[in-house]
C-alpha cells in the first residue's frame, strides 16, 4: 500500500516538473521578458543591466530551480495585462470557478448517475430510448451553443433568470460567495446547468454503458440462478460492480468541468479563472497563462491521485496481501 | 449470457461468391440498412458535406465579395417571417451578409479543419502507437508516458495552450495566415493519445503472433511488416475512434473560434459565425446565431451518430 | 414421479436471418437423487436446455415450444418472481467458470450468507455459521478465516468448491451443473467431481450434468442423454449407452475415444463436422454423416425407438418388433 502510494507521488511529481518546465519555457521563450518591463527609450545599457538584475543571463538550470522555487510559492510575477501580482489575481477570481464548478458537478452526478442506472436496468424501455437519444445530443451540443440557447429562452425571451456575471456577492473572509444571496443563486442557475449538461450526459452515458457490461457477466448470472431478489442483483450487485470503474472515470470527468469553465464563464462572462485565463491568452499575458497552467496540472495531478486511491479502496483484488493463492483477474 | 452457450459460428452464414455481393450482404452493411437512424444520419452527414464542398457554387450570395453587400439589407430576418425578403431565407447579419451562404462557407472551414485534424491526429497517433507497440523497451516507455501525462488534462484545454503559444510566438502579421494551420496543428495534438493506445495495442498483441515472428526470422523489414501486418488489423478501431473524434475535433474547432482563438476572421467557421451573431441575441436578432448554430448541431449529431453506428457494428462482442 | 421432466422443448433463436431452432424437441426426465448427464458436441444445445430448466433464457432466446415440469408442476410459464423463488431453493445451478462465478467485490461469506439468507428464516449470525460449515463441507481448509476471503484469494480448484457450496447451500433438489470442470485442471477435475458426487449422494439432490466429457459421464452418471444439433440422439441408462450405443453417433462417440493400452492405430474420428444452426439437413440431422444412412433417414426426422435397454433417435431401430412394442 505504502509502495503503491510512494510510486503514485513520484509520478505526480514528475508531471509537475514537465508541467513547469513547458510554464518556464513559455516564460523565457515567448516573446522578451524584458520588453513588456521598459518603455521603448530604455538604453540598451539599461536593458543589459535589467537582465543581469533579473538574473536572466543564469545557466538555464538555475533559472529553472528558481522558476520552480517560486511557482512552489505561487509567485509568478506581474501580469502584463493588468500590472498586477498574478496570484492575486488568480486568488480573487477561484472562488466564482470553484463554486461553479461544484454546482455543476453536483447537477452532473445528482443527475447522471440516477439516469444512467435506470437506462442500464430498463434497456429496451421507452423513457431509457427517449433517454439515450436525447443525450446524443447532448454530447454532441458544444458547450458554449448549450450556453447560448439557454440565455436564449431563459434570459431573452422569458427573463426569468440573468445571463451574465455573478450577482452580488457576500464577503466571507477571503472567500466571496455567491451562494448566500437568491440573486446570486439565480445567477448561477443558467451557467451551473450549462457547464453540467455536458458533463451529465456523459456520466449518464458510461454508467449505462458500464451497467450493461456487468450484467452480462457470470456472477449476475448466477446470483440470479442463486434466486437472489431482483434488487439484490441489480442494486446490491451489479451497481457496485458498476461504480468500481465509473467513480475512477467521473473523478477525471469532473475535473475537467474546471477547464471547461473557460467557455462557459466566456458565454456568460463569470468573473471566475477561466475568462481570466482567455482574456491573458488572447492578449499574451504570458504570466497569467503559465500560472493557470501551473495551477490547472495541480489540479488534475491531485485528482488523478485521489481517484487512484479511490480505487484502491473500493477493488478489493488491488489490495493483493501476502500469502494468498493465485492472482487476481476478472 | 445464454448466447454464448453457442459456438461462436454458429449463425454465422457461409459468405456467397462475388466482392460486391458480399459487402452488401456483410453485417456491416446489414445493420446499417436496419437502422433507420443511421441512415438518416448518413444522409444529413451527406447532404452537408456536399453542400459545403459546393459552396462557392451553390450559395444565393458570396458573403466575401463586399460589392455585393448592401447595407441596407443588414438585419433582415428569415424569409419566412415578417419583414423576410426571399433573397435571405435564413435572414441576413449586421452587415447585409446572407445568412446560408455564411453558413455554407463556414461549414466549410469547419468541415476543412475536422477532417485534416483528424486526418492529423491519427497519422501521428498511429505511427507513435505502432513504434511504441512493435518496438516496446525504451521507445514504448517514452511514448505511454507522454501519453499518460496528456491524458490527465482536458484535450480543449491543450488546444488551448498550443493556439495560445503559438500566438504568442508568432509575429502579429503572421497570425490570420497561419491561424488556420495552428487550429488543426492545435487539435490534432490534443487528440492522438486514442489512437496511440488503440494501435500499441493491436500491434503488441500481434507482434506475438507466430506469423510474425516467422517474418522478422525470414529478415522481412520491419516497415513491411508493420504496414502489411498489424497495421490492417488495427484499422478497424482506428476508424471508429477516427468518426467519433470527427464530431470532436468539429465541436472543438467550434469552441475555439467562438473564443476568439480559433479560425481567423477572414475564413470564419461556424464557430466564428456563432460568436458573431451572440452579440445580436439581446436585440431580437436571433438568426444570425442560431442558424449556424443548428448546422452546427446537426454535423455534429449525425457523424456521432455513424461513429455509433461503426462502433457497435464493429464490436464483435455484441454480434 | 420424476422430478424434472421436459417434454419436447424447443427454443427458437430469431435471427436477422430466420428463426433457428437451437434445441428442437428434447424430452427427458430425471428422478430424485439421480443423475443424468447430457454430453454433446459444443454448440449441441447442452447448455441452453440447462439455463431453460432454471428459467434463465436471455431474449432473443424463448422457449417456443413444449413444457418443464418440475415436480408435477410446469415451471415454464411462471412469472418472474415466482421462478426467482425456486431457483436456486429447488434448482440450483454450477458454471463452467468458477473466476467469474463469483463476484470480485464481496467475499466469499458475504455472497454466501446473502444466498442463504434470501431463502431461510436464518439470522444473519446463524447464516454466517452455516457458511463456514459449508466451506467446511466442500473441502476449503480454515474455513472460519478463509469465510472472510475474497474469491481472487483462491485458486481455480478452491474457487469451483466455492461455486458448489453456493449452488447446494439452500439444499436444492436437483442441481444443474454447466460443464463444471471444463475449465479446471485435469488434476483437480477428478477432485471436483469426486466432491459433487458424494454431496449430492449425501443430500439426496439430482443432477443435470453437462458436459462434453464422456468420461466424467462414464463415472458420475446414472443415465446419459446424447444431443446432436439441438436434439437427443440417444437416451439411456448409462452402461447400456456406452456398451451398446444405439444410435450410430452415439457409436462414434465411443469408438474415437482412445483407449490406453490395446492395439495402436489410427484415432478413428467421424467424419464432418456438426452441422450450423441454420443447416440442419432434413429428416436426420445427422445422416450426412452417418455410415448406415439410407433412403429414410434423408425424408424423416427419426422418432425416439427403443433399442434394448436405451431409445436412439435412428431409423434403423423401426424393425418390425419394435413397432408392435
């Protein structure tokens, strides 16, 4: 267990290190750091000392270590779009990201999985077909067309609920939230639904998918020939067995709702990280593109890792201990 | 299940005489002849992409010619509605541009960029796959690391990155010409991994095969028994995974442009279109948004549709 | 009263193609604590006829034709739930693969005591008790630690007694067990084997058993039902089958299996192969390949004769004698 654990670590670190490099390569590469610093007069006496102070004219490991050291701290230098601390910037907008992307990610799974189970269970059924086709759909509406609509009957032609920004907010410390305020909260309806849907139709998609295959095994087979009730059978055998892998692929799912924020807070303009990150990419603020970068392979390295410890608890044929028998296998 | 109890040629017919006659009366072609969904998706996959090659000759209007746009025209609505004009069915924009003939030009580029992502994606993905499954040790290590770490993230958010760098990197003048090749080069990088996996697969399970070892022991070169060996069996899948990527790429593509990433806006795709027309969507002027945006959908749904299709008639589990 | 009796069952498979009659008028009957095997070819409709027996026909596949009657009553035709009761309480049933019999995610106690639970008034306490007895019974060694066990934990032979302690742990009466062996090896097939036979001797249930083994057949069986393209050849107390097989498959049967010892020659094989669902010949389906086929057998599907001490589905038996009888 502990082997297993110390090996995933490695692994995250590694990835970071990539991650970090390609976020130093950005920095150092694209375009001159130094030009977005001085004005157009600056001597080039000037600039060659601004570099030497900078210490831009270090071997390249050195200026990596230190690159690294102070990405560790979330120190990325100013933005060059807004000439501010880019971690504070960041810092303000996560809280709209992260609360968005959590109702989304509820609605996705509160709604997926149920709708999932019950297409899987009731194969042939009519509501399960309806179902199914109505979620082809889904995946194959973009994002942002799926944002567009829903401001079209939702805002446009019915005003029930507001198709841009976060309403007003309530300060909790360093956290503000949107989520105490009914305005808020209508605020956050059109955007939340816009960012799950997707989502949703394909948690929706794989539990089916996953339920099917687990009932055609033999174990279902022959808890059935053991007359086991049907809700044993469906419920307390082939769900579990169905979850084992779909909670490993709807953790990943799910994180990536936080990178597809970017186009539904560019639909509904959310002040949250992603429009941020799209406002530094269309004016190549390179700062801000490899912190979110950065923090974005944090993200996903830290999900990647729970998911796998998720499953190390949940699949018992993981946990091989010493002295037993033959392997495992399915 | 109870069916496997048979053996697994037991419904199977002996197949008649005759190339032709055979692909008809294969399950392939069977099943797509029984499902009326497929069909109609094939259809509408059809119609569009033909119209789309056939634009420049079938649109009512060249939306690029700026002589012949009129500002007066700007803002009419579709044709059938009050205050239409029969010479835009599907209205026109802010500009007096045409709305179909934007839409066919646009599907255009959308179709342009899908296709040559994908065609992108796969080459590079086959060929990592093949190197990485028939040569394995260090070259397999490297490959299915990269893989690995590409996996973890969203492919939209490397596209992301990739048109974002490049952007960066190149000089300002060069961004509207080379947009359209950083866009394809963009997704195509995000979607290799599928296929790199499938491939490695195919080719590590058929490098074991005795008929190949017996080819390397005769010298027969490596490239000609990659591509005349493992590479056929592996194609079934690569296809599959080619179409439902297609939907992909095209979705993808979409969302870039409407970003402002994407396409530049001399060639705009259905993307570009749509993000266009959002600005008009409060003002009452919904068509210049939603039409594109439909068409869009409608790609989309039928090629996933036939990807499907393929998918479920290729699987040999399910026959 | 026999206590299972199938009476001219067909099962039809609807195909893109047609329908196709993958068992086609099969009828036998097995008494109480007896054990009937049913040995064929793969794809003869062994197995299929088991899972109708239990009820556990997966559409496409329905029953078309004919009845099941267990104890008197017809089971065929019973709803969902009221077949949920007898399976596994009356009927119990064994696969072939005792890997994938068993579910990874619970252990071995747990599918146990929820099997037993399900069909006794027992407490939980009490079932887990009757667990560890069971494994006890099947030959698992510590079985109050190893009821705690997972199935990957055991090997395929551990596994397969497992398998049996779930099939038998209600007390069925007549079990009905799908190639039980097959995937084992030789060496622990005997063992298993061995094992069902004496607790089914012991618990006085009736077996169906499955198999393309003629020689577990020899060993276990008390009556032998030979299927051939989803029909019984020959039907029979088994040494009167063996010794004297009447119908001329049955007669192939027995002479391509080797014998240790005695003259070497060549294996002698019948020639052909088992006919596809879709190709059944007319009249028998097995004259194509028989040596003794004539001009009837091309015409007419054989009706079950008596030849001695068996019935054979061959027209060579319609002697003069037998029509009378």
């Amino acid at each position: 267990m502990i082997a297993f654990i110390v090996q995933r670590l490695v692994q995250s670190v590694i990835v970071m290190l990539t991650v970090a490099f390609v976020a130093f390569a950005l920095f150092n590469f694209v375009g001159d750091p130094i030009a977005n610093v001085v004005g157009q007069d600056t001597s080039l006496e000037d600039r060659a000392k601004l570099r030497e102070s900078l210490g831009l004219n270090d071997p390249f490991v050195v200026q990596f270590a230190r690159f690294v050291g102070r990405a560790a701290q979330g120190e990325f230098g100013l933005s060059y779009q807004h000439a501010r601390p880019v971690d504070e910037l960041i810092l303000e907008r996560m809280p709209a990201t992260l609360e968005l992307s959590f109702v989304a990610a509820l609605l996705a799974l509160l709604i997926g999985v149920p709708m999932g189970v019950y297409t899987g269970l009731h194969r042939r059924g009519s509501l399960s077909r309806l179902l199914m086709t109505v979620s082809l759909i889904g995946v194959s509406l973009p994002t942002f067309l799926i944002g567009i609509l829903l401001i079209l009957v939702f805002s446009v032609q019915l005003g029930w609920l507001p198709s841009f920004g976060r309403g007003p907010t309530v300060d909790l410390g360093w956290w503000q939230t949107g989520l105490l305020t009914s305005e808020g909260l209508k605020a956050l309806i059109l955007p939340a639904v816009t960012l799950g849907l997707f989502q949703m139709t394909l948690i929706m998609r794989l539990v089916r998918a996953e339920m099917l295959e687990v009932l055609r095994t033999d174990y279902i087979k022959f808890a059935r020939a053991r007359g086991l009730t049907n809700r044993a059978v469906n419920f307390g055998h082939a769900l579990k067995n169905t979850m084992v892998p779909v909670i490993t692929i709807t953790g990943l799912q799910l994180g990536s709702i936080i990178a597809f924020s970017i186009i539904t807070e560019t639909v509904f303009q959310w002040p949250g990280m992603g429009l941020l990150f799209i406002q530094a990419v269309l004016f190549a603020d390179i700062p801000v593109m490899a912190a979110y970068l950065v923090l974005m392979a944090f993200f996903f390295v830290v999900i990647n890792l729970i998911v796998d410890l998720l499953y190390y608890v949940v699949d018992p044929r993981l946990r091989i201990d010493r002295g037993t028998a033959a392997g495992h296998g399915h | 299940m109870a069916i496997d109890a048979l053996p697994p040629d037991a419904t199977a017919r002996p197949r008649p005489a005759g190339r032709f006659r055979r692909l008809i009366d294969s399950e392939l072609a069977w099943s797509f002849r029984h499902s009326p969904a497929t069909i109609a998706a094939a259809v509408v996959t059809l119609v569009l992409v033909l119209s789309a090659l056939l634009a420049p000759w079938i649109a009512p209007q060249d939306p690029f010619d700026l002589a012949t746009l009129d500002l007066f025209d700007a803002f009419t609505p579709p044709a059938w509605t009050e205050g239409g004009d029969p010479r835009f069915l599907l209205g026109a924009d802010d500009q007096g541009r045409d709305v179909l003939s934007a839409i066919l030009h646009g599907m255009r580029v959308s179709l342009f960029v899908g296709f040559t992502s994908v065609l992108f994606a796969a080459v590079v993905g086959v060929t990592l796959g093949l190197l990485a499954g028939y040569l394995g040790g260090w070259v397999d290590s490297v490959i299915m690391r990269m893989a690995d770490v590409q996996l973890s993230f969203p492919a939209i958010l490397i596209a992301l990155l990739i048109d974002g760098v490049a952007r960066s990197v190149l000089p300002r003048d060069l961004h509207a010409d080379t947009a359209l090749y950083v866009v394809v080069l963009a997704i195509g990088l995000s979607y290799w991994v599928q296929y790199a996996r499938t491939v490695r697969g195919s080719a590590l399970v058929e490098r074991s095969k005795d008929y190949v070892q017996a080819a390397r022991v005769i010298g027969v070169h490596p490239l000609r028994i990659l591509a005349h060996h493992i590479l056929p069996n592996a194609i079934g899948p690569v296809l599959v995974i080619a179409t439902i990527n297609l939907a992909l790429a095209i979705i993808t593509e979409a969302t870039l442009s409407f970003l402002g990433l994407g396409v530049p806006p001399t060639q705009p795709s259905l993307g570009t279109l749509i993000r266009v027309g959002n600005d008009f969507l409060f003002s009452g002027e919904w068509w210049i948004t939603i039409f594109p945006g439909i068409a869009l959908v409608a790609l989309a749904l039928s090629v996933n549709l036939l990807g499907d299709w393929l998918r479920d008639a290729l699987n040999p589990k399910l026959r | 009263m026999p206590l299972l009796e199938v009476q001219d069952l067909r099962i039809e498979l609807p195909t893109r193609r047609g329908t196709l009659a993958a068992v086609d008028g099969v009828s036998f009957a097995i008494e109480p604590g007896k054990v009937l095997g049913v040995v064929g070819e793969s794809g003869a409709g062994k197995s299929l006829t088991g899972t109708a027996v239990i009820g556990l026909l997966e559409p496409p596949l329905r029953i078309a034709g004919g009845r099941i009657l267990f104890d008197g009553r017809r089971i065929d035709n019973l709803p969902y739930e009221q077949m949920r009761r007898i399976r596994g309480r009356e009927i119990g049933a064994i696969f072939q693969d005792p890997l994938t019999s068993l579910n990874p995610l619970y252990t071995v106690g747990r599918q146990l005591t929820e099997t037993i639970l399900t069909h006794t008034e027992m407490t939980p306490t009490q079932a887990r008790r009757r667990a560890v007895e069971l494994l006890g019974e099947v030959g698992i060694p510590s079985p109050e630690q190893r009821v705690d066990a997972y199935p990957h934990q055991f090997s395929g032979g551990m596994r397969q007694r497992v398998v049996i302690a779930l099939a038998l742990c209600v007390n069925p009466r007549l079990v009905i067990a799908d190639e039980p062996t097959t995937a084992l090896d030789v060496s622990i097939q005997a063992q298993i084997i061995a094992l069902l036979k004496r607790l089914c001797r012991e618990h006085g249930t009736a077996v169906m058993l499955v198999t393309h083994d003629m020689g577990v057949i020899a060993e276990t069986a008390d009556d032998v039902a030979v299927m051939y393209a989803g029909r019984i050849a020959e039907i029979g107390p088994v040494r009167d089958v063996v010794k004297n097989p009447g119908h001329p498959y049955t007669a192939g049967l027995m002479a391509s299996i080797p014998a240790i010892g005695g003259p070497r020659d060549r294996l002698r094989q019948i020639d052909g192969s088992m006919p596809r669902l879709f190709e059944i010949p007319q009249g028998c389906a097995f004259h194509p390949r028989c040596p003794h086929a004539f001009a009837r057998c091309t015409a007419e599907r054989p009706e079950a004769l008596p030849t001695g001490r068996t019935l054979a589905a061959c027209w060579l038996h319609d002697t003069p004698e037998a029509v009378d009888a």
